[in-house]
C-alpha cells in the first residue's frame, strides 16, 4: 500500500480490508488477497496452489489458480527464481514507475 500510495493514482486511495469476495469485487486494486494474481485485473495475490511467480518469469496461468507445473524455483521461468509475495508483484509492475515518483 505504501509503495502505491507513491503513485498519484493511488495516493488518494482508502484502504479497505476485508477477504469477502463481495466487498473486494468493487475494488479498484486488490492487493494479498482474493487468491488472484492478473495484473490486467489490477489484483496481486500469491497465495494460491501453484503460484510461482518470478520477477521476471511469465506465468500466465496464474489467472486460473496457478500452474500445476510450475512447483518451485526449478520450474520457474526467467533468470530470477525468487517466487514473489503480493508487495514483489506490485513492485514487478509499478516498481520503475515508484521510483521514478
């Protein structure tokens, strides 16, 4: 949240916590919850089975719950096989942006 509240899109933005799929649907950004990570939805979670995500690996399937195949860093694509938590995804696509605010 604070790395967002960098960004002036954000740095208005309330914080809402919640894990009630109702009350997170509205939202613009979710971030560390609602077991979904797709950037396209602005939602960064990397809590659930089969998430790998590397800062610079691909893993497209992660919008379906992760990728069965990709199980640690030995199947992990990219150079980096660091799998990120929900504050590494924000950094992985607003990271340049933040540190350029």
């Amino acid at each position: 949240v604070w790395l967002l509240r960098r960004l002036p899109q954000y740095k208005s933005a309330s914080l809402t916590r919640s894990r009630d799929p109702d009350v997170l649907k509205p939202l613009t950004i979710v971030i560390d919850v609602a077991g979904l990570y797709d950037h396209d939805q602005l939602r960064y979670d990397h809590h659930q089975r089969g998430f790998f995500e590397t800062f610079d690996g691909e893993n497209k399937a992660a919008r379906d719950g992760g990728r069965p195949d990709v199980t640690g860093p030995d199947s992990a694509t990219g150079v980096f096989k660091t799998k990120l938590s929900a504050s590494g995804l924000v950094y992985k696509h607003y990271g340049r942006e933040i540190l350029c605010a």
